[in-house]
C-alpha cells in the first residue's frame, strides 16, 4: 500500500511529465510550423525575384536633390550618397500576385530587398505573406495611415524580424559596430509607382516597445523638428547629420524581442517623379 505522501508524490510526477510532454509536442509543432512557414516565404521570394527586375537608374530631367538648409563640409559622405544610382521596379508582375503592393525597398548592409504591402489595419500583414496566404512569417508592410504617393512626414514600413534573416531579420546588425563602420550601408532606397528615392540614415538604436516613434503628421515645423531630435538623440551612432522642418523621414520597425524594438530612420535626399 502506497501512503499519502507517496501517491502525492506520484501524482505530481505524473503532473510534471505530462506537462513536459505537452511542451515538448507543442514545441515541435512550432519548429515544424516554422520550417514551413520558411520554405513557403522562400518560394515566394524566388518567383518574385524571377519575375521582377530592379533596375538601377542614373539621374534624369526628373530627379531632384532635396536642398540642404545647413551647409554640408565636402568630407561628408552625403556627397557621394546623391551620386548614387536610384532603383526602378516595374511593379505590373508583382500586381497580378497583390494589389495590395506600394513599392520595393533595399537597405544596404542588409537583406532587405523586397516588395511591401498596405492594406487598411497593421495586422493582417502580421501573419499573411505577399500571395495572402497565411504565413507566421508575415510580409513587409507600409502602416495604414501613409500615403506613399505623396510622402508623409514620416513614412513607417514595418516587419517581422525572422531568425533566418528574412523580411526585417538584418535588421539587428544596424547596432553593431561593424554597420556602423562601412558609410555605404547608411542608405535606403524606396521604388513606387510615383517615384525612386533615397534616403539618408541619421539614427538607429533599440527601444522599449514605444509608438512615440510612429508619428506620420505634425501641426508645425517645430513640432517636427523636436520630434526629429528626440530620434536623433536615441542614436547609437552619430551619423553627423541634421533635419530641418523641410525634410520628410522614413521609419523601419521591428522586433529585437519580445520587449525591444530595433529602430532606423533616414531622410529623404533625392527624389525622381516617374509620372512627368
């Protein structure tokens, strides 16, 4: 005969094992799930690659270079920035898939080389890929509240932050040191069916989650401009450069945990108008 404390005992045992054997099922449901949440977004990105050409563009009648306010000293890498090539995508082959598409972006110093979305909330792209299929592994979006034809003052694309380094996966390495040292990688190019653009980065850092960053429209330049140096002044680099009430700014978000956020910000400095 067992005494109390042993059938006690046994039960809690048993209580144990079972719930071990309910975390282990249920932790290789999410493993197999992601696997193929993973090959789902790769075989995407392999038609989109296939279908789609980025060109490179020199500058034309149409590009302009957004005028600096403050004077820039020649050392600066802007000067080389606005020298650099644009990107053009034809978006006709990536509107057959979804027309929910705004535009494509690359992030140099990174992966981020993709098509994004906007539909009318931020969370159906959460957790649907670029066909609208359901994927955990989500999409690059445009918040809903942008107009990408027009620009806001502050344009904010989103992403999941993927351990295999996809969709906004890269995007940790801004904060390290080695980012940080090659100039080339402070630049993001944006193609959309109005224009090409590019963009200067002027911070990067890791946040508390916090939507203070997310702000698209402002009722004055002063406004804009403490808006701008509070994201300045959270920079873990200095990427000596300036914003004035003129300029306009665009915003990548996503994930460094389950608490954390990694931030970008760059300004526009040269734009191309395709529709003159």
């Amino acid at each position: 005969m067992f005494s109390d404390s042993m059938k006690k005992t046994k039960i809690i045992v048993n209580l144990l094992l079972m719930i071990f054997i309910i975390g282990l099922i249920f932790s290789v449901y999410k493993i197999i799930t992601w696997q193929k949440d993973n090959k789902a977004i790769n075989r995407q990105l392999e038609n989109i690659n296939k279908s789609v050409k980025i060109n490179e563009v020199e500058d034309n009648n149409n590009a302009e270079i957004i005028e600096q306010q403050e004077e820039i000293p020649k050392s600066n890498p802007y000067w080389d920035y606005i020298k650099m090539n644009l990107i053009d995508v034809d978006f006709n082959e990536l509107k057959k898939t979804n027309k929910e598409v705004k535009g494509w972006i690359q992030v140099n110093g990174t992966n981020i080389n993709y098509p994004f979305v906007q539909t009318t909330n931020n969370e159906y792209y959460l957790t649907r890929a670029f066909n609208k299929s359901y994927n955990d592994a989500g999409w690059i979006f445009l918040d809903y509240r942008n107009n990408i034809e027009t620009l806001d003052k502050n344009t904010i694309i989103y992403g999941h932050s993927r351990l295999d380094q996809t969709m906004f996966g890269t995007l940790k390495n801004i904060t390290k040191n080695n980012w940080y040292n090659d100039s080339n990688n402070y630049i993001i190019k944006l193609s959309t069916q109005a224009h090409n653009t590019l963009w200067q980065v002027f911070s990067v850092y890791i946040i508390e989650t916090t939507s203070d960053y997310l702000k698209i429209s402002f009722d004055s330049g002063t406004e804009f401009l403490n808006f701008a140096k509070m994201l300045m002044n959270r920079s873990k680099f200095d990427f000596n450069t300036s914003i004035n009430e003129n300029d306009r700014i665009v915003t990548l978000s996503t994930c460094y945990n389950d608490n954390k956020k990694v931030v970008m910000h760059a300004k526009l400095i040269k734009i191309e108008n395709k529709n003159t």
